[in-house]
C-alpha cells in the first residue's frame, strides 16, 4: 500500500494528499519566477555598473586572459559584448522571454568569467566567496547551477514563454 492512499481504494488519493498536490501546484510557477528575478537583478546589474564604467573596458578587464576565440576579439569588443549581453539577456530573464536561450547566454558568460576572473584562486577557492587575492568562484557556480535549472524549467507559468504557450495552446 502506498502512502497516503485510503486503505480501501488504492486509486483514490486521501484529502491530504490532494490538497498538497493542490497547493504545489499553484507555487510552482512562483519558484521559477523568484528565481529569474534574483538571477536578472544580478546580470542586469553587473551590465548596468559596467555601462556606468565607461565604453572603454578597464585596465583589469583589457588584461584578462579570454579563452579560445574570445582572445582573439579586442578587448573593447569584449567588455561591449557582456556589458549589452548582462542588460539585454538579464532583462529576457526578468521578462521571462526567451528564457532558456537567455539563460544559456548568460551561463557562458558565467563560465567565461569563472575561467578568465575566478579560477586564478585554484581549486581552493573553489567555495570561497571573497578572497585576499580576489574573489572565489562560489557564486559564479550557484549562479550556474541556478541556469541550468532555468534551462530545463524555462520561464515557468509567470512569464512571457508562459503567456505566450497558454495563448499559442487556447488558439490551436
């Protein structure tokens, strides 16, 4: 007998258990939406601070070691590229728009900046928050973490994907 079910009819579920379906049911939508938000203020500001900056990429940032093909771009265009990527997909997210293409967007540039700003800590800096050499790359990986779960949940029901899949599902 599995819990939770009447002891007389295993296909029946017991009142508790209904109104807990119930009730997770309804605050769902409201995990995806808190998380967005947290995650989009984050990026929306990190872009926002950048642009406050200046066009011109500091000192800091023009001599950050960029993996791959993004060595090969001028620093100028690297700064420009996060500082509109940060506002424009932060902003998706905030929306819940394109959520999990946002979210994608934004988990690369996480990683880049784990690779090029965090990881020079090693592996011990690994759960470090802040460091006396810098910052570690503890919440660059919760932010990560926090990504992937949006990728795979998309926008959820308060969201513009959300809005846009309910009006797509009562037209067809």
């Amino acid at each position: 007998m599995t819990a939770g079910l009447v002891t007389g009819d295993a296909a029946a579920p017991t009142e508790k258990a209904a109104r807990t379906v119930r009730a997770r049911s309804a605050l769902a939508p409201v995990g995806t939406l808190a998380l967005r938000a947290w995650l989009a203020q984050e990026f929306i500001l990190a872009g926002w601070t950048k642009w406050q900056g200046g066009l011109t990429p500091p000192e800091w940032f023009a001599q950050l070691p960029f993996p791959g093909p993004l060595s090969w771009l001028p620093a100028q265009a690297n700064w420009l590229s996060v500082m509109g990527l940060e506002l424009l997909l932060g902003t998706a997210l905030l929306l819940g728009a394109f959520t999990r293409w946002a979210a994608a967007g934004l988990m690369f540039i996480t990683a880049v900046a784990i690779w090029t700003v965090h990881a020079d800590l090693g592996w011990s800096g690994w759960n470090q928050i802040e460091t006396e050499m810098g910052q570690g790359f503890k919440v660059p990986l919760m932010m990560m973490v926090m990504l992937a779960a949006l990728i795979d949940q998309g926008g959820g029901r308060f969201s513009l994907d959300g809005a846009w899949r309910s009006w797509r599902e009562a037209t067809s």
